[in-house]
C-alpha cells in the first residue's frame, strides 16, 4: 500500500520543477524575490529564477540578480526556513531535494507508515526520516 502511493506521489511530483510549483501554488515558497544585494550595496532588482543541473544529475532552482556588477544568487528555498538550514556564514543548506522532503512529508502526514518502511520507499536512511518528521 505505502509503495503504491508514494507511486502515486511520484506521478505528481515528478522532479523539482513539479515541486515547486506545488509548494507555490501553496504559499510555501515565494512567486517572486527582489535582490537583498551583496554586503551593504543594496539591490532591490527583481530577481529571475533558474534551473542548474546538481553534481549528483537533480535539478536545483535558484534566485539570480541579472542587474550588472550584483549578480547575486540565492537558493529557491530562501524565505522559508523549513525547507533549509542556515550554516554559521549564513549560507542557505539543504540536503535533500524538494521532491525528497514532499515525499516524507506525504509519507508522515497521509501514509503514517513506519520509520523503517519510510526509509525502505525514500533510500534515506532513518535518522533522515526521523530527522525531517521531527520537523513535521
Ligand atoms: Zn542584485
């Protein structure tokens, strides 16, 4: 039963772009960004969203100044901290992709399965489902 739903899941959700425009459609995530800027120089230039392909062969998204001598990139994930972890230089981190945490997320709140069996569907390992489902 678990399998055929995540299935199901993975129908809908079928990568990142799938993803997040799920998460939009939901207010999870921003339409629209506007540029912090870099340090003190302030910005304010609507920022434009892009795909870049990951070392690992995922998709990523990302926010890119495209005004001259700014050109800063932020993650997709920015603006919601659920979605991502901040590192002591304020980088934006994340482990898993956006598909990855929709699916642990469908797996605790709809299938309620187990740690064991979620990590079974996810090939993550259980701490990572425990991990994610504490922040749940
Ligand atoms: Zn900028």
């Amino acid at each position: 039963m678990p399998e055929s739903t995540v299935m199901t899941l993975r129908l809908l959700v079928r990568n990142e772009e799938t993803a997040l425009k799920l998460l939009r459609e939901h207010d999870a995530l921003p339409m629209t960004k506007y540029c912090p800027g870099k340090g003190q120089n302030v910005c304010n230039n609507l920022m434009r969203q892009r795909f870049k392909k990951t070392r690992k062969g995922n998709s990523t998204a990302s926010w890119q100044c495209s005004k001259k001598n700014c050109h800063k990139e932020l993650s997709i994930r920015f603006g919601n901290p659920f979605f991502y972890y901040s590192s002591a230089q304020g980088k934006c981190n994340a482990k898993l992709t956006l598909t990855s945490i929709l699916e642990l997320i469908w797996l605790f709140i709809y299938i309620r399965c187990t740690i064991r069996e979620a990590a079974s569907l996810t090939q993550h390992s259980s701490a990572t489902v425990v991990e994610w489902w504490n922040n749940c």
